[in-house]
C-alpha cells in the first residue's frame, strides 16, 4: 500500500503519533509482563507504518516512550518497545 498523496506527509505523521499514543495508552491493560498485543485497523497499522518506515519521520516526532521499533513476521507486525513493554501491533483480522 502506497502513502495516500491526498493527505499531506506532516498530516499522515500526526495521524501515525495519535496511532501510537492510543497503542502506547492501551498497552499496559492488555500487558502480560513485558508484552502487549494491540491491534489497529488495516488502514491505521498502515498509516503508522508509513510514518516509521517510509517518510523518514524525526525521531523527534515520536512519542518519547518509544525506543526503538521494527517489523516481524513478514513485515506484518509493527514492534514496540518501550522502558516498560514489548508491543505487538497487529492489523485486526479481516
């Protein structure tokens, strides 16, 4: 899926930083130790996607619990990790 030219990149990212936020506030009440489950629409995991890795988003711009982040599971799975948990973002299942 491409980045919608229709909505502009700082758009695209700030949608993509009110993505993680919600994830990164949900992830404690579905933590089980260290990791966490969240999932997030196909069009939203998509949008979050973009912003990490195809628009070169600022670090800056990323809510500061992050630390670092990547894809598993066939690029399919978006990973978190944070000072207190492993996320998982997974799409919903169709």
């Amino acid at each position: 899926m491409a980045v919608d030219p229709d909505i502009p990149i700082n758009k695209h990212i700030k949608q993509a930083v009110n993505h993680l936020e919600k994830v990164l506030n949900y992830a404690p009440m579905v933590a089980e130790g260290r990791d966490a489950t969240v999932h997030l629409t196909t069009q939203d995991w998509h949008v979050v996607a973009d912003a990490l890795f195809k628009l070169d988003t600022p670090e800056e711009a990323l809510p500061e619990q992050i630390e670092d982040y990547g894809l598993a599971d066939r690029n399919e799975v978006i990973v978190l990790t944070t000072p207190d948990y492993d996320i998982r973002v997974e799409m919903v299942a169709a």
